[in-house]
C-alpha cells in the first residue's frame, strides 16, 4: 500500500527576532491511507508546526513532502481542499451564522461562485451535524455555542469537505469525558486518513493504529501504541516517571504519570 504522506528529511524553522527558531529536525517518516495516526509529545514538541505543513502551508526548509506520490507543494490548492481537511487548534472566530451555515462552509472547494446549494449538499450537511451532534443546534448562532460544540462544529465542516485525509490540531480540546470518546469513535468508523495532535495518551492509545512521538521537533518514536509507550521513553521525554499497563479486561494501553508525593 503506497503512503498518502512520504517526509523525507523534513525541515522547519520560524523567523524569531533576528534568527530563525527550529522547530522540526529531520523529520523522515511514511503515513498509511485509513490509519487514525496520533501525534504525542509536551508542549513545544513540534506537533502543531508538522500539522501545518502536512497542510501544506509553510513549506518546509528542506526535504521532500510527497502527497499520494506528488510533491505536496505543486498541488494547486483547490485540487487539496477537496483531499485534505485542516482543523488547527485556534479558528478564526465568525460571527452572524447558524451552525449550519459554518458546516455548509465545507461544501466551498465543491462549487464555483454564486453555484446554489442542492438536495445532496444539504444532506451532506444534516448528515455532518447529524454525526457530531448539533443537529438540532442546525439554526442556533454560532455565537451561542460553546467550546466544546464548537469544536465539533468545525469538524462538522471538515466532514461537508468530504476530504479523504483529516489533520486535526487538539480535536478533543473543550469536550467533556463523553464527547471525546464519541469524537475520537466517530473518527475510526469514517476510516479517513486521520492525522491528530492529542495531549491524552491514554485515548491516543486507545484508538489511535499509530502513534508518532515528537520531543524538541524530532521523532523519538513511530510505530503501533505498544511499541511506542515504553516507559524509559516516556519518562525521558516528559521528564516524570511513567507507568504502562494493558488493561485487564478490554485489553488497551494505559498509560499513568507518576508525580511525586505532596503531603495535603
């Protein structure tokens, strides 16, 4: 099976000041198509930078980054809208619109100017609220939601997008316990490429086929959750003693950080 994203020593930096700031180091790696791929590691760890450029804005400083084959660069980007999804973990506020105006915002890479939606945009639509829950929030403002739901808005727009690859920065951000596991089971059951940043190891190894641990924009580690949650790695790179166990009945991998004792 060809990979949908080949990184062959991939760079990246960031103007800061008078220098530039690495914030990812030969980065060289292959992403299978229809793998839930989770990205793991402390803040800092270069996870947001390599979710946008596998968007494809910046551009690396060096290395070759192939989509399905073709450098990612050279695709003109209404041709990637309708492939990829790009949820980053801060979106630009909009205000003035139902919830089913925002979703439908995915239907754009589909039309040309001033084209009227149709009966299958509109079920696409219903179907993407219908699937992250806010259906019957479909007139609501957006300005009435919260956190939580508006996170699941904007995934509600990638999903109209109908694109076959999903980044999504921190998509279990603001959800309570519920949605999180409702998110994260809804996005295996799509079987997309999806690509995510997550900060809880514990739901990164219980759904996720791949994990992808950064530290200080290098990869420590990259293969199934057993093979990457090895406690001496963990520990090293979250700098706290780490404890790994599989759960006894259900079989997943848990993973506890073992701070130390404060009196109360």
């Amino acid at each position: 099976m060809s990979a949908i994203y080949s990184l062959q020593q991939i760079s990246l930096s960031y103007p800061q000041q008078r220098q530039r700031t690495q914030v990812l180091q030969d980065i060289s790696l292959e992403l299978a198509p229809g793998e839930l791929v989770g990205i793991i590691g402390p803040n800092g760890a270069g996870k947001s930078s390599l979710l946008s450029l596998l968007s494809g804005c910046p551009a690396p400083d060096s290395g070759k980054l192939l989509f399905a084959g073709k450098s990612l660069a050279s695709i003109p980007l209404r041709q990637l809208a309708r492939q990829l999804a790009f949820l980053p973990q801060h979106n630009p506020p909009l205000t003035g619109l139902s919830c089913y105006q925002v979703a439908a915002l995915g239907l754009l890479p589909h039309k040309s100017w001033f084209e009227p939606d149709n009966d299958y945009d509109r079920q696409q639509v219903l179907l993407a609220l219908s699937q992250t829950g806010l259906l019957e929030k479909q007139q609501q403002p957006v300005e009435s939601l919260s956190g939580g739901e508006w996170q699941r808005l904007t995934l509600a727009r990638a999903l109209v997008q109908q694109a076959s690859v999903l980044l999504l920065d921190e998509p279990t951000n603001h959800l309570d316990v519920k949605h999180q596991h409702q998110l994260l089971q809804l996005l295996l059951q799509l079987k997309k490429t999806v690509i995510c940043a997550i900060h809880d190891l514990d739901l990164a190894a219980r759904y996720c086929h791949k994990l992808l641990l950064l530290d200080q924009g290098k990869v420590r580690a990259f293969g199934r959750p057993e093979q990457v949650l090895q406690p001496a790695l963990l520990s090293e790179v979250f700098e706290l003693p780490v404890a790994v166990s599989q759960h006894p009945q259900y079989g997943w991998w848990q993973v506890q950080f073992i701070s130390p004792q404060v009196a109360l």
